[in-house]
C-alpha cells in the first residue's frame, strides 16, 4: 500500500480507493471539528488544540495522499500504462475520470 512497485487488480483497487475515501471522510470531520466549522464541536476546549490536530490531520492527509498516488502507480502498471500517468490525479477533472478508468480497465497480460 505504500510502495510504488507492484501491480494490483480492479478488485484491490477499489477496495483500496473505498478505504482511502473513508479515511479521507474521517479527515475532513477532524478538522472540521477541531476548527470549530462543525455544526456538532462544542464551542469550548477544543481550539486550544487546533493548531496540533490541524498539523496531524495535514500529516495523515498526506499519508492518504500518497496511498493513492501508489495504488494508482500499481493499477497503471497492472494495465500496461506508464506510472506517469498517476500525475492526472492532481487535476480536479481529469483525476476523477482516471480513476473510474483504472477502476474498470482490464489487466494487461504480462509477457517474460
């Protein structure tokens, strides 16, 4: 899950994605309730700490990040594209259209 070497499959694929899309759920209510724009955070105790959750949230949201670059790393490879092609996840249309495609494009036979 954190390397970018490796191949895996739609079905890994997807359940990593679903897996990172929770975790990133999860991310958002973090922060959102330590910095106070959550409807449900008590207006007390809890801003003396934001600038701590907020630093943690930033490091779990780039472990998130990265995750997803190297699982669409390793789907990419499993279909016979270059890893490069992982960078269009940083581009707000583009990375939504390719992940749909690497979640339903078939595996490209690998030859020895």
């Amino acid at each position: 899950m954190f390397s970018l070497k490796g191949r895996i499959g739609r079905k890994e694929f997807l359940i990593r994605m679903v897996l990172l899309i929770i975790a990133s759920l999860i991310l958002n209510f973090i922060s959102s309730w330590f910095g106070g724009n959550s409807p449900l955070a008590p207006d007390h105790g809890l801003h003396h700490g934001g600038s701590l959750a907020a630093l943690l949230v930033l490091i779990a949201a780039l472990g998130v990040t990265w995750c997803t670059i190297c699982a669409a790393a390793a789907r990419l490879r499993d279909i016979g594209r270059s890893t490069w092609w992982a960078i269009l996840l940083f581009v707000p249309v583009l990375g939504f259209i390719e992940l749909i495609v690497l979640a339903i494009a078939r595996r490209k036979a690998v030859s020895s």
